[in-house]
C-alpha cells in the first residue's frame, strides 16, 4: 500500500487504508504500507496490528519521494501486487520498470476546487490507464471525473459499535466534525449554526481544525483535530458532518446527521450516497436551519429516520469494504 500519511496521523484516508491493511493481515495477506514520515520520532519501519510500516523521509518534491522509493525499491520488486491512495504519481516510474507488476488505485476524493480543472481531470485519467483497476470512493468521482470504476465504496464501521437509542426528545446539542475549511461548506454550516444557537440556545462543538478555527470558536468550542471522535459521536447530539466515514459512524452510533454541500460536486457526493434518504441534506444554510426546526419539532419522524440510519450502517462494514479490494485484484 502507498499513502501520503498514515497512522498515527488522522485523517479519512489514514483511517480506511487502516482498517483495510488490517483486515487483510488478519486474513493471512502479508501488509507493507508505505507512506512518509510526517513527524519527528517516528521509527523508520514499524508495526501496527499486524502492518508493515516503511517511512519514507518526509518530502514535498516528486524528486524526493521517487529517490527515497528507488531506495526501497525492493519492496515493490517483492510484492505480489501494489495498491496506490491517491499518490499513483509515486509509482509512476516505476509502472515503466516493471511492467507487468500489478498496481491498483485508490481515489478517495477531489482536490477541493470546483470546476475540477482540466489538468486534474486528466492526471485522473493517466492514472486510470496505467492501473490495474481502481476503486473510487463515493459515485460522484464517475460523474465528475470521467473515472471508470472497477468498484465504489464509501468506507465502513465497526460492527462492534453500539449505542443505545436516546431519540429526538433527548438530543441537547449540536457536533460539527470536520476540517474547518471553506471547501467543506464550513462558511455556511457557521451561517445556520448562528441560527440554531440564537433560537435553541444549545451547545455547540467542532470536532476539527482549519483556516476558519477563529469565526467557529464564537459560536462554541473548538476541539482541534482528535484521533477518536467516537466519544463525540456517543453524546447527545444533532451530528453536522459531510464525510462519508463520519456519516457511517453517526448513523451506527444512532444520531441524526446533517450535511450541508455548495456545490454541484458536493451535492453528488452526498445526494448519491446510498444512504443518503436517511440525513438531512441542504443547499444553504437557510435550507439546514428549516431542516433542523423540523427535526425539534417532529421527534418522531425524526426517530424513525434514526432507525432506519442504523440499519443501513449496519451493511456497511470494513469487512464488505475488503471484500471489494479482493475482487477487484482477482479480477
């Protein structure tokens, strides 16, 4: 596995690349990840249930990273197959020594900017035709990318996550998780949380750091980034997130979501989620706030929306997400 970052750094990519190793080791597959070495500290190669960790030195240059891949290129002459995160840039050379080696990609997400530039659009494409197959996490990568997918995914849960249902009469707060970043939305999520603080006058928190840390800490707490956001996620609370892994994890958890997108892009993402009918999705913040009025004034609408959220997370495990990686190298 190739990834820019990696465990113990947080992030949705760390996380899935994570649980999938990890699941594979336990099937007996032989796991090396390796990613850069984002901190002082940290060994050069390590372990991590059952994970291979190789860290490469930490480099902003394509340069840098292709030398220090060279120097371990023993790794990919040894490997049955190479899986890329969204870095098959780092694999580049290397496709063309050796030719015949299996490699796989990963998209995971966008670059953050909308229109997609052209260049982005093609860098996709390249790194399509130069894999084996791909798998992209989420359809609305298809729509905006041109991408052919060999599968799609939207990530997992713990099947072991369990908690007891409280029900719209006993939510007493709102949880925003996420970067803190106007590519998430954040501006308007600020927008219609100054709303709902004005009118409920309940506690809000953001789980996440960003560029827009300052406006977010006038209307609550500011928790910086956390590596579980599971307790988070356990109180009693109206959940703001737009992440596809922290959606899944709300839903197990049976607490109402809220995603708000502002763009054609990010609409897809969350209108083509499978499990989409089961949150509250909005265009502005004007839109999120007459949503939630709805939800404190029918608790039992809201309740059975909880449920049903439930139940589709519940079909949703790494376990199904390893499957899909199994049969796409298969294939």
């Amino acid at each position: 596995m190739l990834t820019r970052l990696f465990y113990p750094h947080i992030g949705g990519v760390e996380k899935h690349v994570e649980e999938v190793s990890a699941r594979l080791a336990e099937k007996g597959h032989q796991i090396t990840v390796v990613t850069l070495k984002h901190k002082r500290g940290l060994a050069e190669i390590a372990s991590h249930r059952g994970i291979k960790i190789v860290r490469l030195p930490y480099s902003n240059s394509k340069w840098g990273i292709w030398l220090n891949l060279w120097r371990r290129r023993s790794l990919i002459q040894k490997a049955d197959l190479v899986h890329c995160h969204d870095v098959f840039f780092w694999y580049l050379p290397f496709s063309f020594l050796y030719p015949k080696k299996p490699v796989f990609t990963t998209f995971h997400g966008w670059e953050g900017k909308f229109p997609v530039p052209a260049k982005n659009k093609l860098a996709r494409k390249i790194w399509e035709s130069l894999s084996s197959g791909n798998i992209c996490v989420g359809d609305y990568l298809i729509n905006h990318y041109g991408t052919k997918a060999g599968a799609v995914t939207y990530g997992g849960i713990d099947v072991s996550i369990h908690q007891n249902f409280i029900g719209g009469r006993g939510l007493r707060e709102v949880i925003f998780i996420g970067r803190l970043e106007p590519d998430l939305a954040v501006s308007e999520y600020l927008k219609a949380l100054k709303q709902i603080k004005a009118r409920y006058n309940l506690k809000i928190t953001f789980v996440g750091d960003g560029s827009l840390r300052g406006q977010a800490e006038k209307l609550g707490q500011v928790t910086g980034l956390v590596k579980d956001i599971g307790k988070f996620l356990n109180r009693p609370a109206y959940i703001f997130a737009s992440s596809y892994l922290t959606i899944l994890e709300a839903m197990a958890r049976r607490r109402p979501v809220f995603a708000l997108y502002q763009n054609p892009l990010k609409k897809d993402y969350l209108t083509l989620f499978p499990g989409a009918k089961f949150i509250f999705i909005a265009g502005s913040a004007s839109q999120l706030v007459s949503q939630f009025e709805s939800a404190r004034n029918k608790p039992r609408k809201i309740d059975k929306m909880i449920e049903a959220a439930y139940r589709f997370a519940q079909g949703q495990t790494w376990d199904k997400v390893v499957d899909d990686y199994l049969r796409l190298w298969k294939s």
